[in-house]
C-alpha cells in the first residue's frame, strides 16, 4: 500500500510538468508583452507611471524577451525555487500572496460543499433504491431532476431575493460584515462564518448533490438482488445489517471516485455562485485574473488548481484501494 | 425403518407468482412436496421450470415481484424441548425474527454461483464467522477457529491460510467449498443444493458432489437438491420431483424414476442423457423449447412438446394421478387408468 502511494506520487511529478507547460503557453498565448501590456492597461486606468527602468526590471526578472522556453524555466524556476508566483498587476501585489489569501477560504466553502453533497446524497440514494418507486423514492426524484435542470447561479439569485423579500437579510458573502472578514482569526469570527456558510454550501452542493443521488440509487439498485446479498439474507442477517455490510459497502466504489472529479468541478462551479453571492472565494479572482491578462495571478491559480485536482484524484484512488481489496490486489 | 422416512418440511399447493408490468408469471403453481428427515430429495427440470423459487421459499427469501401467492410450507423443526413443533414457512413475515432464526442455522442454503455468491469485499473467514456469531454464542476467536475446522472438513488444502484470502483469489471449486463450510458452520437439519454444482467442470463437480454426500452422512443432514442433471440425480437422490413449468409432474424413488418413468416429460429427459442413451441413435433431445413463460399453454404445459400429446391435453388440466403409495405423475394417459384400476376394484 505504501508501495503503491509513493509510485503514484511519482507518477504525479511527470504530469504536473505537462500540466504546468501547457498552462504557460495558454496564458501566454494572448499577442504581445504581457508586461508592456499591463503597464499600459494601468497607466490608462490610473495615473501611474512606470519609468522604462522598471520595464527593463520586469522584464528581466521574469525573462520576458528570451525565446519561450526560457520563459517558462525562469516562470516554474520561480516557483518551485523561490515559492515566487510573480506580481499581479491587477491585484498589485504578489501573486502568491493572493493566492495564499484566498485559497483557505476557497477550500473551507468546496470542502463544506462536498461534504454538504455526500451527506445529504449518500442517505437518499440508499431510501430511493431501497425503496424504489414509492413516494420518497418519486419526491426525491423530482427535486432531484430540479436540483440538475436549475443552474447553481440561478439558484444563488432565487435564494438572495427571497432572503431579501422575506427575512430581510442578504445571503451575500461569508461574514456578517468587511471588518469580521479583514479580523484575524477568533471563535466568534469562525462563528459567523458558519452563520453564512451554509447558504453558498447548499447553492454549490446542489448540482452534485443532484446527481450523486441519481448514482447512488442506480448502483445500489443493480446492488441489491446480486447473489452475494442473497446468500447473506439466507444466512439470516437482518435486512439493515445485510444492507449495511453489503449492497451498500458495493455501491460506494463509484461514489468514492467521484471524489476525483467533484473537487475541481465544484471550485469551478463555485466561480460564478461566488461573483453572484459576493463570496471572498479564488473563483471571481481567477476570473478577473484571466480577463485582465493578468498572467502571473492566473497562471499561479490554474497550478494551485490543477495541484488540488492530482491530489483529490490520488486521495480518492487510495481510498477506493482501502476500500475495495480488488484494487489492492490489482485483479 | 418407520423413523427414518418421518417428514420434515412437507409442501402442500404451493404457487408463487411474479407480478410484472408484463403481466402475471405463475413461475410455481400448485406443487405438492415431501422432504423425508436425513433423505436427498432431488427436485429436477429444464433451467426457468421454477426449482429456484420453489426452494428461495424454503427459506422466505423469494424477491418480489415474486410473492407466495398460496399453499403451506409444513416444516416440523424441534424447540428446546427436543420435541417436534410444525410451522408453516409460508406464513411467516419475510423480515421477521422467526424466519431468520431459521435461515442459515436450522435450513441452509447453496447456490448455483460461486463466484458471485460470495462478497469480493470481505475475507472469507469474514463471511463464514458472520454466519457462526449470529446464531451462536461464540466469540470472535471461537468463531474464527471454527471457520479453519469447516475449511478442514470441506478439505480445503491450508484452511488456516485460506481463511484470511478474499474470495476473488480462490477458484470456482474452492469458492463453492468455501460455501459448503459456511453452510454447515450451525449444523443445519437441512440443507438446500440450488444446482451447487453446475457452473463448475466436470472434475470439481465429481469432487464436490462427493463431498457434500460425504458431509450429509457425517451431519445426517436432510438434503434438497437441485439439478437439471439427471446424471447427478442417479448418483445421489433418494427420492425425485420432476418438474416442469411451475407444475411437479412426477414424483417418486430414484429407481422408479430411472426404471419405470410414466410421464412423457420423465421419458423424454431421461433419453435425453448421454449416460443413459446406449447408442448415439438413441441420444434425443427434448423437441421445442421451454415456452415464454407469459404465454404458458392450456391445458397440460407439456402438451406442445410431447410425443403422446392427444386432443385432451390442450384444453384438460391433468389432475395429480396417484399411482402407487409413492409414486404419482400428473398426465392425462394415467388418469384413465386409475379410473379403470378404480373399476376394476370396484367389480
Ligand atoms: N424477477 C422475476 N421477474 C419475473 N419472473 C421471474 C423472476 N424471477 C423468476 N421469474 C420466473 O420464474 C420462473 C422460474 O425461475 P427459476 O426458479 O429461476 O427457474 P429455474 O431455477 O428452474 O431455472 C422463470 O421462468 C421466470 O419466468
Ligand atoms: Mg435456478
């Protein structure tokens, strides 16, 4: 087991190389210096003159000018060396430290979405299966096959106006106010943001929340008459235990690997409910980032990005091993 | 002599049906059983004839749509006490606490698929110690040295190594072994054979089938057994119930059976073995097919198929015909003859 988690943290080094080349030319497939470029978006925006030293400085720091490889080698070497993501010119600080800024909370708000969708999936998957066809079963269904249709930034909207109409309150954001937001760390301010949170939880976890469902049921369903269940049944378990140990322990391999594509698809979807909601999450940065050019920033995010959707995909691997002695045993 | 041939679960107008979207399949309809305590009763016909239903009933575990839609299942288990009480299978509640004290450790069951009856996710000893906690006081370490004692019995080469493999790493015939030790693990009074070895070759099956008359001896087991072979029924049966489409159309020994077979589907199976046929000539398999089971024929079942087939038997059900204290057949050829053999007594 040990084995097999060390290859495949190696296997990751390889793919991250491509991941990160593929990235650098994406972001720098926009014509011209990106440099000159946003130095002249800034100095039209606002008043603020670069001297063609500091241009020269720029340049010289992140390569600009030398072939493209060299670029890429100054770009990775950077990071890798220095933990140096490069400056954000829309931002105008270091991309780094934006992206450090924002991540915790990024992943607070998906991780809470994705436990929001296991939870909530896992429980009326096993009821819709189990009892298939009654009225649970077509009630789930149908908001199911809602939660699907209705795009999550929609959802978003619907609830703010009726948070506004109704309670008067805004389900905006993931504080009471900006200064709790800018506040160090304390109880009360995880506090409030657990006030808050749970609105953008369910707005995002719906999609997925939606269609894990859908999955649950359907592989429990194929579950429950296999043979294996049989035999147990007439071996005198009763019907939760015999549930419990087997059809469901079965059907939770695909739930489990879903694990690897619900991560990244949920911080992805969770870039347009963010803008709506006015969340302090990477996703409206990430936006504005690529909008505005501003290639350090964005590309510094695609990495951390990309980073996060390898490791969800190995930890979701290791846990299906853990689960499933098939896999451990590669038959 | 008496003792021996006292019953232990007798079936009286048993039928199960399926309610489907396409309609009612009558996949048991009407049997009449005798499972005779420490006998073999082997229950054979074509695959889809409803073996496997009538024997999930033994045991209440028919999945729906499938529903006993009538008929008893008399089982005469013994209490505490050591003293015989009879309880009708049939009427217990699928779910309840009554039937699952019977599954498993009073009335066990093996099935046709090895390799699927058995849960790729746990161990094996996992899967037989589940089995021995439930219905007994043993501990976990108890449990687990009985499961290497049954691997032992079932002669599985290093049970104690064995015990701890998951069943995928095992082939057919050890997997079906596995089986066969968790069936006896509580000592059944009987134990149900749903066709143990069919999806296994020729050699394992020999082995197997072996080994379970050999188990049956030691733990004076009642055994019901189901097959489409009628080569495994000469091996091993005492007693046989033909069966064809939902319907028991003869039953009696295993000699009369092979020796004096009345009904024409008894006939028909019978020259259809290759064992039996002495020349190639002879070999002759059944003529058509099972018929789709929404559109069963009237009259007798057999009539599209059988080679004795009159204008009767399209639209007259055959009533159960008792030949003789242990033999009855259910066709229209016989039922005349009782009727004269009834006259001629009558004179
Ligand atoms: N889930 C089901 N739905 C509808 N009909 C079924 C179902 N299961 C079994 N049957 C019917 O019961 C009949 C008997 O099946 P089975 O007992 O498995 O046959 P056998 O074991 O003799 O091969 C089949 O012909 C089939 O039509
Ligand atoms: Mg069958």
């Amino acid at each position: 087991m040990l084995k097999y988690i060390l290859q495949r943290l190696l296997y990751m080094i390889p793919v991250m190389f491509v991941i990160s080349i593929l990235i650098f030319v994406t972001i720098q497939l926009p014509p011209g210096d990106p440099i000159s470029k946003m130095m002249e978006n800034q100095r039209t925006q606002i008043n603020v003159q670069f001297s063609e030293q500091d241009l020269e400085m720029m340049r010289a720091r992140y390569g600009y000018g030398g072939p493209l490889h060299e670029q890429y080698i100054k770009w990775i070497g950077n990071i890798l060396l220095h933990g140096d993501f490069g400056y954000s010119f829309y931002k105008r600080e270091a991309a780094g430290k934006v992206i450090a800024d924002l991540m915790p909370l990024t992943l607070v708000v998906s991780i809470g979405s994705f436990i929001f969708t296991w939870v909530v999936a896992l429980p009326i998957g096993v009821l819709s299966a189990v009892r298939q066809y009654s009225i649970a079963d077509h009630i789930f269904t149908f908001i199911g096959f809602i939660g699907l249709a209705i795009p999550n930034f929609l959802l978003a909207l619907i609830l703010l106006v009726l948070g506004l109409t109704m309670f008067q309150t805004s389900f905006t954001g993931l504080f009471s106010s900006g200064e709790i937001q800018q506040a160090p760390w304390s109880l009360a301010k995880v506090g409030d943001l657990l006030k808050h949170i749970w609105i953008p939880m369910i707005v995002i976890g719906m999609g997925g929340t939606a269609g894990l469902i859908r999955i649950m049921r359907a592989n429990l369903l194929d579950e429950l008459h296999k043979p294996y269940v049989e035999a147990a049944r007439a071996r005198g378990l009763s019907e939760l235990r015999l549930l419990i140990k087997y059809p469901i322990r079965h059907a939770m391999n695909p739930f489990v690997s879903g694990f690897a594509y619900l991560l990244p698809s949920l911080v992805a979807g969770e870039a347009i409910v963010a803008i709506v909601m006015n969340l302090p999450t990477e996703g409206p940065v990430l936006l504005n980032a690529l909008l505005n050019l501003d290639v350090f920033l964005g590309g510094g995010f695609l990495l951390i990005l990309s980073l996060l959707t390898l490791v969800s995909t190995l930890l979701s691997d290791i846990l299906l091993a853990w689960l499933d002695p098939r896999i451990r045993y590669g038959s | 002599m008496e003792k021996m041939s006292e019953t232990l679960v007798e079936v009286k107008d048993l039928k199960i049906h399926f309610f489907t979207d396409e309609g009612v399949v009558r996949a048991v309809d009407g049997i009449d059983l005798d499972v005779k305590r420490g006998k073999t009763l082997a229950l054979v016909g074509e695959s889809g004839c409803g073996k496997s239903v009538a024997c999930r009933s033994f045991l209440q575990i028919v999945h729906s749509p499938g529903r006993i839609v009538s008929g008893e299942i008399l089982y005469t288990r013994k209490n505490e006490n050591g003293q015989g009480e009879v309880v009708d299978i049939a009427r217990l509640n699928p779910h309840g606490r009554r039937i699952r004290s019977i599954r498993g450790k009073e009335i066990a069951m093996i099935f046709q698929e090895p390799m699927t009856s058995l849960s790729p996710m746990y161990t094996v000893g996992n899967q037989i110690t589940e089995t021995i906690r439930l219905h007994t006081e043993a501990t976990k370490q108890e449990a687990w040295q009985m499961a290497i004692d049954l691997l032992d019995k079932v002669d599985i080469p290093k049970p104690d190594r064995l015990v701890e493999e998951y069943p995928f790493r095992l082939s057919g015939g050890m997997r079906q072994r596995a089986m066969i030790a968790m069936a006896l693990s509580c000592n059944p009074t009987m134990l149900i054979a749903d066709e143990p070895t069919t999806a296994l070759d020729v050699t394992t099956q020999a082995n197997i089938l072996d080994l379970m008359l050999d188990l049956q001896q030691q733990y004076h087991m009642t055994l019901l057994f189901i097959t489409h072979d009628l080569g495994v029924v000469a091996e091993i049966a005492d007693e046989v119930a033909v069966m064809y489409l939902g319907k028991i159309v003869e039953k009696s020994d295993v000699n009369t059976i092979f020796n004096e077979p009345k009904h024409p589907y008894t006939q028909a199976l019978l020259r259809s073995i290759p064992k039996i046929a002495v020349t190639r000539e002879e070999l002759d398999p059944i003529k058509g097919m099972v018929p789709n089971p929404y559109r069963r024929p009237g009259g007798c079942p057999f009539h599209p198929r059988c080679a004795k087939a009159m204008a009767e038997c399209r639209t007259v059900v055959p009533a159960v015909t008792q030949l003789n204290d242990n033999h009855t057949v259910q066709c229209l050829l016989y039922e005349d003859l009782v009727g004269e053999k009834a006259m001629e007594q009558a004179k």
